[in-house]
C-alpha cells in the first residue's frame, strides 16, 4: 500500500512503484506498507533511486505506430488494388468483419452475372488508392485510431 499525499493507493509491486514514482503519480515522500511490516517506511527505501529521474521526454514524432498497423499502409494499399474484391487489405489491417463481407459478396456475387466481384473490385481499388495516397501519420489516425473501416 502507498500512502501519498493524503491518498492511499495499492496494492503494487515494486516495479508498479517504481514505474508510478518515475512517471510523477507518486511523490518521493511517499510512504509503502508491506504486508508484515510493523510500520510504514518510506517509499525511497522500496524504489531505487534511479525512479526518481524525470520521464524521459516524449518521442518527437506526432503518431507512435501501434503493432506495426502503419507500416502496413502501403501493403494494404497494393493488395486493395489488386486484389480488392476478395478484401484482403482488410483483413491486413484487422477489419475481418468487413474483410468477410467483401469476400462473400464477390464469392456470391458471381452468381449474379458478375456483379458482385465487379462492386468490390472497384470498392478495392478506390480504398487501395486512398491508402495509398496518405501520410504514416494520417493513415495510423484513420485507420489504427479510429478504425475506419470504409473509404
């Protein structure tokens, strides 16, 4: 338990307090309990010092990429061109619901003279187009942030 400026939270590990003193959420005269300890002690005596370095600053660039999605932009762009209709550069990106829904609107959509596979080809191709046609930062905003499915 840590005892900070009139809060009392925890329980935590010493990693968790450790990373919660060097992220600023709880000050340096802080006070820990341990379960078994006769009385409370103070927090310097849990966490190493190096905690108590400010944050390292922020990285400079205006998006940090989430599971490598934004590098995906340019793949998921080729594949929506070429192969659009059958919704693979959905499924690349992690849209599996609307990757299924190309995918059986061209496998059934054949049956009715071709139409279709014709729709989600072009619905391909004008998304394979947009990917493409977006920065790294816009593309992880549309796509990864707020996960715009369609166009």
């Amino acid at each position: 338990m840590i005892h900070d400026r009139g809060n009392q939270l925890g329980p935590h590990t010493e990693m968790e307090l450790a990373t919660l003193v060097a992220v600023g959420t709880v000050g340096q005269t802080a006070m820990v309990w341990r379960t078994g300890s006769p009385r409370w002690i103070p927090i310097s005596s849990v966490v190493p010092m190096p905690a108590y370095l400010p944050p390292a600053p922020p990285q400079s660039t205006p998006y940090s990429p989430a599971g490598g999605q934004s590098s995906n932009r340019v793949a998921a762009g080729i594949f929506g061109i070429l192969l659009g209709g059958l919704g693979i550069h959905k499924f690349m990106l992690g849209f599996t619901q609307a990757g299924l829904i190309m995918l059986l609107v061209s496998v059934f959509g054949s049956c009715l003279y071709g139409v279709g596979p014709i729709i989600m080809a072009v619905i391909g191709l004008i998304e394979g187009i947009i990917y493409l046609t977006k920065s790294d930062a816009q593309f992880h905003q549309e796509y990864v942030v707020q996960k715009k499915q369609w166009f």
